[in-house]
C-alpha cells in the first residue's frame, strides 16, 4: 500500500478546531501519516493523544504558511507516494479522503487535485480560479459602484462560476486550504516559494505544476472549510498580503506576463466541449461560458 502522509501548519489554533481535524483523520481507512508545524509563539498544547502517526514540530519563529509546510515536505520526499497539505479549519466526512487517494493512484497524469469545498452551511466555495491578473485581484476586494456590474462579471470569469463546479476541470490556481500532490512533481517542480510569507503561495505552486502536469479540481470528494477571510477582517493581515501578492507579481510579471495568458486562454478552451456536447437545440450557449470565443 503506498505511503500517504499530510501536514498542517498552526499558528495560535483553536483546540476546538485542531481536534475535529484529527477526529477526521483518524477515522480514515487510509489514515495519512501527519506532521504539525506550529508556528506559534508557544507550543500549542494538543487536543488528542500522540499517537505514532503523527509528528509534532514547534518552531522557534514564525517562518510563514509555506515554509511551514516545506519542513514536512522536505520529511517525506522519496517515502511517500501522496501528501495532503490541509488548513487546520477544514474538515471532512468519513471515506472522502479514500476517494482522493483512489483517484490519484488511479490518475497518475494529475500531479495536483483539490476537492469541492463548501461552507460549513453547505453552500460552495468557489476555489477555482484562473492565475490572476493584478485588476482580478483588485476587483475582487474592492468593488465600487459604477463599476460593480462589471466587475461581478469578471470575478464570476475568473473564477470559473460559469462551469458550475460540477464536473472535473484542470485549473491553474487551486486553493491552497486543501491540496493533495503527488510527492514525485514536487520533487520535479519545487516546493512552496517561501519568499511568499502567506496568501499567494497557492497561485505560485498550483501554475507551477500546471505548467508539467495537470492540476484537477475534483468535485467527487468534498470538504468543509470553516473559512474565516482573516484578510477581510484584520488590517495586518490585509498587509500582509498585499505586500504578497506584490511579491507575486514581481515574480511573475504584473501586465506583460504571456505564459498567464496563454494559460487561463487554455483553461477556458477546455469547455468548448461541453458547448459541443450540448448541441444547438440544447439551452447552453456561449453567453453561459464568458471569454470562450
């Protein structure tokens, strides 16, 4: 059976949360060995028992969301097959994770896949984006009336609304609060950028492998993810990633950047299919599907 493991990066957790993520775990048939970063200033006292599956790391400093995750990453390479890299606010039902690893073990082109995310009312969280252009980020954030029609339009477009989120799609930016990799593309690709403290390393490791392998949302497997928006909340952590996505930018180029273009141009082609297969006496146009044509 192969090896599958999984990490999560804490940083002053609830121990409500980090308990109803380790109920669900350890409920897994399929159980994925699990390495706790705390990036806290303290060691956060567990909720649970020790158990041999699980390893704990308190670090002496803060070092950032993805760095965290490298310390595991860089644990497990060469021994495992899968790694999970979860939030700590997700959770999820019994046999949704046997789901995933059946399907990448059955899948072995997809070096990346990200499950249907709901809230925890049920309603979907729409995770599936294009890589972003400065203004897409913007507008998302900063809607303003007489522009706020239009740039609804927009948003819906860049994040794939008109798919419906109920079929298989290859996205180029997964959300990075639930990721499943193949350990082998990210011995290829890299790990999480860590000049990228938090927010856009999941833009950066998603186009990454996008550009090698596929990178799937799988609507056959859901979770839920108790999402709290901190950036819309909390002034610093609005900082934060605005000084990261600046990064991002500066890495990936700002306005003239072709291999974006080309990218989220072949994101959408791929629903020309489903246009086609509607057929023409079918209520599916192309109005359905922004930015096709």
């Amino acid at each position: 059976m192969s090896r599958i493991t999984a990490s999560v990066v804490l940083y002053k957790t609830s121990a409500a949360q980090l308990h109803r993520l380790y109920e669900c775990l350890s409920r897994s048939t399929q159980r994925p060995d699990l390495h706790i970063i705390d990036n806290s200033p303290e060691p956060t006292p567990l909720p649970f028992e020790m158990a041999p599956w699980i390893t704990y790391v308190h670090l002496e400093t803060n070092l950032g969301y993805g760095a965290g995750h490298n310390i595991a990453l860089r644990r497990i390479l060469g021994s495992s097959e899968l790694h999970f890299v979860l939030n700590p606010d997700v959770f999820f039902g019994s046999g949704e994770l046997e789901k995933m690893i059946t399907f990448m073990l059955q899948h072995p082109d997809v070096g990346q896949l990200m499950p249907k995310v709901i809230y925890p009312d049920g309603s979907l969280q729409y995770l599936c984006k294009l890589l972003p252009t400065p203004a897409d980020l913007f507008l998302r954030r900063f809607m303003v009336w007489p522009y706020r029609r239009l740039a609804q339009q927009q948003i819906e477009r860049f994040e794939l609304r008109f798919s419906g989120y109920n079929r298989e799609m290859d996205v180029p930016y997964l959300s990075g609060c639930f990721m499943v990799f193949r350990t082998s593309v990210l011995q290829q690709i890299g790990l999480f950028d860590e000049r990228f403290f938090m927010y856009p390393e999941d833009i950066d490791i998603t186009r990454r492998v996008n550009a090698r392998f596929r990178t799937l949302f799988f609507p056959g497997a859901t979770i839920v993810h108790d999402h709290g928006r901190e950036s819309y909340k909390n002034t610093r952590a609005l900082w934060v990633h605005m000084m990261n996505l600046v990064k991002y930018f500066n890495k990936w180029g700002w306005f003239h950047d072709p291999a974006r273009s080309k990218v989220n141009r072949e994101t959408l082609l791929q629903f020309h299919a489903a246009l086609d297969e509607a057929g023409p006496e079918n209520t599916v146009t192309s109005a359905k599907f922004p930015g096709i044509y």
